[in-house]
DNA sequence: GGCGGGATGGTAACCGGTTACCCGACAGGT
DNA sequence: ACCTGTCGGGTAACCGGTTACCATCCCGCC
C-alpha cells in the first residue's frame, strides 16, 4: 500500500495525492474529495521513514537510562519526554541495565536513526575504549546529526569537552552535610562510600569539605563502603549496629534508597529515627516522603528539560561549560537537634 | 556523508561498500580494508531510515503510558523493554498525560513509523470517536503492519475484540478482602470509588463479590469517592476521620498510593496501623514496601512482557481471547487479626 | 590455446515518499 | 483570433540505502 496505489485508485498522480495529504497546495475539491476517499477506503497509512529521507523532518530525543523503573530515572525521563513533547519531537526511551557495551551499541543505534539528540543518563564507569568511541560522538564528528548530551554523569575524561548538564551533588552533600552540623551533630556516618563511582565520589567530597568547614576532624571508619540499593543499605546498617551503635549520631546515606534501607535496620534494631539516629538521604525520590525523610531535593524533570534544549541548541560541544542545576534540602521528620547544638 | 561519498573516497563501487559492511558476502580483504579506512576517515554513520525502505526490517516496539514517573507504568515499561531488547527491537516510549486525543495522535504517529507493535497502557475513559478510531487500529485493517495490543485498559466496547493482556482485578480484590475478612474484620472501608474508571470498577466488584461470599450485607456508605493519587487518599481519610472513626476496622485501598495518603492521615489523626486501623492496599508498587503495607501484588513487568510477545505473536486480533494475569497478596505488618476473628 | 566456472565488483533498478519542472486548459485583454 | 497569465496536475528525478544482474578476471583443465 503505497501512495501509487492511492493515485491509481483515486485516478489521478503521485503528486496530487502527496499534495493533498500535505495540505499546502492549492487542490481542487473534487479532486481532494477523491484522493481522501481512496485514502479512507484503502486504509493507507503513509510512510514516515520515506518520508524523512527526502525532506528534512525533525529527528527524534532519544534517552538512555540504566532502567525506567528506578525513579531517579524515571523523573529525568518524564523531564525530556515533556519537553520532547514541546519541541515536537518523539522520545525514545532505551535502558542499557547498567551494561557499558549496550550503552555503545543503543547509541551508535540511534544515530543510524538520525537522532537528533542522545541523551545519557546516569553514572557509569568509564574504561579506555568505552571514553575514546563515547568521545568521538559527543564531539559531533560524524555527519548523524546527533548531538550527544551527558545528563548527571562524569565527564570523559580529564577536560575532554562534552555538552554536560548535572545536579550539584558536592554542594547539596555539603549543606544537608551541613544542616546535620548544625542540629549539633559531630559523629556522621556516610553511608555509601564507592571510589571510582561518580556520584558517590561527588557526594562525599561535600560531605568532607562541610567537617572541614567546622573544624570536625574526619574519620575514615565513618565512611562506610556501601551499594547504592536498598538492600545494600539495610545490610550495611545492619552490621554497623551489630557493632554497636554509640560511635555516630547521624547517618547521610548517599540516596533516599539507602537511606531507606538503613532506617529499616535501625528500626530492627529497636531504635528510633530520629529519637536514637538521625538519618539524611539524598534525591528525594519517593521512600522519602513516605518514611518522612529529610533529603536532598533534585530537580530531576528540569534536569530532563535542560538537557533536551541543550541538546537542541546548537551550541558547540567543544566549548559550552557543563550547566549544573542547583539543589535544596527538604526537611521532614527523620533530624533530631541534639541538645547540645548551639 | 552517504554510501556513495564512501565509495568515491574509497575508489570503490557503492555495491562493494554496502557488502563490505554488511558482512555477508566475500570481500577481499585488501579491499575491505580500503572501504573500512574511508567509513573511518569520513566518520560514516548509515542510514537506517534509509535502509528499511529496501530491505524489511524488523519495526520498533512502543509503548504509551500516561506517564513514565509512575511506578505502576515504570514496571510495566521496564518489562516492555526487556522484551523488546530480547526480540532485539528497539523501544520507543511515549506520554500522554492521560489526553485521550494526544494518545490517538500518537498512535498514528507510530503507524506513520511503521513501529511493529503499539502497547496502550493503562486506564482511559473511551468515547465514540475514539472508541471507532482506535477499533480500527487495533483490528490492523491498515496496512501499517503495526499490531496494537492494550494493556491493563478496558475493551473498546460491548463486544469488540482487540490484542489484549490484563491483571485479574477483581480476583485480586476479592483476595485482598476475603484477607481481612479472615482477620476478623466486618467493616471494611473501600477507598478509591471512581464510578466508569475501569480499574476502580473492576476492584470494587472483587470487593463486593467478597462481602457477597461472606454474607457481609455491603454498605454503600462504606464505599469512599476518591482520587488515584496519594493526596486524595490522604484528604478521603482524613475527611472519613474527622467523622469518627468508630464504623469500620479496616480500609482497603484502591491503590498502595492512596493507601498511603490514607496511612499519613491515619497517624496524624493519633491512631495507629494496624492496630485501630488495618489498612490494604493494591499494585505492591514502592510506597507499600516502605511502609509495610499488605497489598496485591501484580506482576507488572511479565505484563510489559506478554504484550510484547502477544503483539508479535501474529496472532489475529479478531479472535485471541484477552489474556489474564494471576496476582498474590504480600502480607506485611498493616492487618491486626480481630480477637472475634474465628 | 580455448574454455568452463568461481570469485569479485560494478551498474542500475527499486523501496516510498517529495517536489522541481513542465504542460495543457481556460480566462481575460487587445 | 491571438497572446499571455494563472491554475491545476502530471512526469520524473532524487533522498540513501540494497541487491539482481551482469561483466571481468583468473584459475585449472581438456
């Protein structure tokens, strides 16, 4: 079914047909009345990849997460999928499961696809290969047309140049940090340590330069190594409890998610938040609301929408400084101000 | 950048280029070497667009859900993409913010692509127009070659057969109510009535079954208007609160979101779950893990799986019977067994 | 030496749209 | 009656791939 068949069964050309399913150029009514009548009997449905390669169409904003049911991504993916929307382009969603080798393949996909913009989400650890072949598309070399956006990851490498946008996890660990301190806190476990990850290095590098900034001597055997999912949480917890739990007062669990893990641990352990453990976590994704949970507020949709509009810019990849969005504490029920704060 | 500039800058036929990369067919090897120089030097990227026109190519697979930062979506898109991925066709994710008329244009925007299969998720209310449009697509009278299949939504009509994968709704409901009877619990409050919303629908009918089954007389008035979202549940409750709390034991919630909108109410009222109030809720979606909440739950992602499988199954819309998916009640700590219970 | 045949690689048609260019018909002006 | 301008619509080239078909070339064999 094609759009000869159309003007075979309309009895008139290719072109009247194509003119008339456009609509910007003047047609007869009668004729237009035949051509949609053979449109609507024969059920035709034109086609948009044809379509697009004679006439430059506005490709689609691909976004490639870990995976669409963590809400951390979910909220960035709603973010570009709104203002995809908006700029009239459809999204495409894909999700890599973690997977460095997927990620290269889902992307070099999309520019095949023409894509107009990829946009990639979250933390990765980059080796060698994965930072020379992922450099090559975010400089825009190649004649795809795509424009890579990295969205709230590392950069490439050592000043390798790249459109960037990202939350300020060093500032918002260091005033959630910082809040701790201020209810009269001293001894904080940081419940996430992961070197060489991103966003844990980020968020302790806040967390460190807030004790620095009030004199509080660090203590490495406050920095507990911890994955970043519930489970991990909880078990983490679990055995520093066991350990007794009379060398910290409050816990800054890298996410909500660990934090949520945690919390369940202390409540095991027959403790209360905050009446025994004040607890903190970070992205305010929803365990947080629902547990009462101070946290660290990310805004995840806008984080979307920038990097669209990045995307589609125009600016050059090689010159436009990384845009980072700002964050806020969101105070809920889970800090107790210790009597001896100030 | 085409096939033809490679093959100029190659000093070779485009024939030889579009063998030599794809692979199937003998090149020499001084040759191929030649052709893979120039795709390096030129930065070439392939047209996929272009390439489907020739040769049939296995279409995409979309998914439309209202939005993707709803977790009851995110599950069922999460499974929708495994799948995909497995079948090894792209996914493309698309929001509708509920707009019925954005959703008809999307999907003839996917037809338009040629995607292979269209999934709609989620609740809608139908009209005419759209009931007409969409039995259209769904029976694949066009020649589009896209398959829709619905999922977790109502039929198009009285009758009207269309690709369809479900949850069994009412048997879950029934389940979740003849748990709280079991416990002892004779007034049991139904919070989420939405009169012509499928999922409301077919719930409250498993609810009332239940109370059917158990020679419970039902009671209209326990049977509580309420929005799908957590802030409704939370202004129902408290609104049912403020009138006294003494004509039911437990609540049943349509969703775990209400369910903990209904749970914060509950606290802040000064009572306590579950021991003044048990409380259930359905989806086993985030919220219920964190606050403990016995619930339903539903096998999201196999959903996302099966709709995927059934739309490429090639089996006739005309006449495959819906398929259901089974569901289980998770017990956590939000029902108190009555000491009248038997 | 001539010839059959496998291995390579080039030419051109085709996929399904869009549109530049051209042609015929008809109206109005002289 | 003839010229010109406008309008409507047809023909064919083109977008960027794939591949059927054909032309060489070189080998071994009679």
């Amino acid at each position: 079914m094609t759009i000869r068949d159309v003007a075979k069964h309309a009895g008139v050309s290719v072109a009247t047909v194509s003119r008339t399913l456009a609509g910007d150029y003047p047609v007869q009514p009668s004729t237009r009345h035949k051509v949609l009548r053979a449109v609507r009997e024969l059920d035709y449905v034109p086609n948009a990849q044809a379509r697009a390669l004679s006439v430059a169409s506005p490709g689609a904003v691909a976004i490639v997460v870990g995976s669409v049911d963590m809400p951390y991504y979910a909220y960035i993916a709603q973010g570009v999928e709104e203002q995809a929307a908006a700029e009239r382009r459809l999204c495409l969603i894909c999700t890599t499961g973690g997977d460095k080798e997927r990620e290269l393949t889902i992307v070099q996909m999309m520019r095949e696809q023409r894509a107009e913009a990829v946009i990639l989400v979250g933390s990765v650890v980059v080796d060698d290969d994965y930072r020379e072949r992922m450099t090559r598309y975010a400089h825009g070399l190649d004649s795809s047309g795509s424009r890579l956006v990295l969205c709230g990851r590392p950069p490439l490498g050592e000043g390798v140049p790249a459109l960037t946008v990202g939350f300020d996890n060093t500032g918002g660990a260091h005033a959630v940090t910082a809040h701790l301190l201020s209810a009269g806190h001293r001894r904080i476990l940081y419940l996430g340590l992961r070197p060489g990850h991103s966003t844990s290095d980020s968020r302790v590098a806040g967390y460190r330069s807030a004790l620095d900034d009030h004199g509080i001597p660090r203590d490495p055997a406050l920095e507990v190594p911890c994955g970043f999912d519930r489970s991990s949480g909880y078990a983490a917890m679990k055995q520093r409890l066991a350990a007794g739990h009379d060398d910290f007062t409050a816990v800054f669990a890298a996410t909500d998610v660990i934090a949520a893990g945690a919390v369940q641990a202390i409540h095991e352990h027959g403790l209360s938040v905050p009446d025994d453990v004040s607890v903190v976590g970070y992205d305010d994704v929803p365990p947080a609301e629902d547990i009462g949970l101070t946290t660290v507020h990310l805004p995840h949709a806008e984080l979307g929408r920038a990097a669209v509009r990045l995307a589609l810019s125009g600016k050059d990849p090689l010159v436009e400084p990384p845009l980072t969005l700002g964050t806020h504490i969101v105070v809920r029920q889970s800090v107790r101000r210790l009597r001896s704060a100030p």
